[in-house]
C-alpha cells in the first residue's frame, strides 16, 4: 500500500461528509470553505496547510497530525484536540470558533488564539506555555493543572484561573483582568 502525497493543493468549497478525504499527508495545502463537520478524519498528516472559513464541528481527529496548521475564521465546536498526533504540534487559530473543543493533556506551546471564542474549552492538564490569548473569549474554559508559564491573557476576556491550581510563573495578564485570578477567593475589587 503506498502513502498518499498532496503538496501545494487547494481545495475549495469541498464537502468532505459526502465526499471521502483520502488519508496521506498534506503539505502546504490550502482548504477553503470546505465542510468537515462530522468526518472521519484520522491518521492524516496537515503541514504547513491553511484552513480558512471551514467547518470542523465535532470532526473525528484522531491520530491526525498538525505541523504548523493555521485556521482562520473556521467552525471548530467539539474538536477533541487531544487525540491528535501530538509529535511536532503547532496551530494557530485567528477569527475562530473553538467552543467545547478539548486540548486536555495536550503539550501546545506557543499555540496562538487571536480573536477567537474558547467558551467551555478544557485546557485541563495541557502544557500551554507560551500561549497567546488575543481578544480571545475564555468563558467557562477550563483551567486545572494547565501550565500555563508565558502565556499572554492581557487582551483576553471571561477567564477564571485558579493561581493555586494551575502554573501561571511569567504570564502575563492586564491590571483590568485580575478579578479572573482572585475570583476564588470572594474579595472586591473596584
């Protein structure tokens, strides 16, 4: 059997829930406004690919590989991120909606969030240093045991992070942010 190969394709407006992925590696792949919500689409290698106004909803990731993928105004609601390939990881996300996605236990460093909508996402155990929240909506998401050293939450909105819980040496939040670090502990701030 011999791996599939697909390098400096673009693919637009493809609906991949009736229309079978061929699983290989994509390299510096372009998908524009194609639908994968609900697809199976595991065991396949993106790098370097861009996804731009796609839909990923509660799309079957497992095993899949993310090498330095970008989405921009993509669907992403219910993604289990944390059954992706984690070897050589990189995303970044701009103009996305990532609501009730999972990065559970997942090693994301530097992974870039601008202007996204993380509502009720689980960052629990996952290794996020260096992460950028920009303009990034935090609502409910889940915060425990998540390393969290060097990230960036001065433009992020709605978070609550439990400092005692989670590893927060050398982030970076705004003066106007600090009642999502101190909420625990029921004191006022005016």
């Amino acid at each position: 059997m011999t791996d599939n190969y697909f390098d400096s394709k673009e693919y637009s407006k493809v609906d991949f829930t009736t229309t079978t992925f061929i699983k290989g590696e994509y390299d510096n792949c372009t998908f524009k406004n194609c639908n994968f919500e609900k697809a199976h689409i595991s065991n396949i290698e993106f790098l370097e690919c861009e996804f731009i106004d796609c839909n990923f909803s509660n799309a079957i990731i497992k095993g899949s590989a993310f090498k330095d993928v970008q989405f921009f105004n993509c669907k992403l609601l219910g993604v289990k991120f944390n059954e992706c390939d984690a070897f050589l990881l990189q995303f970044y996300f701009k103009d996305c909606q990532l609501n009730l996605s999972s990065f559970y236990q997942l090693k994301m460093p530097k992974t870039k969030f601008i202007n996204c909508n993380l509502q009720e996402v689980d960052f629990t155990e996952a290794d996020a240093t260096s992460t950028i929240f920009d303009k990034s909506d935090l609502k409910l998401a889940i915060f425990s045991r998540t390393n969290l050293e060097k990230s960036d939450f001065r433009n992020a909105i709605n978070f609550l992070i439990d400092p005692q819980e989670n590893r927060l040496k050398g982030a970076r939040f705004s003066r106007e942010s600090l009642e999502g670090l101190l909420n625990k502990f029921k004191i006022i701030i005016e």
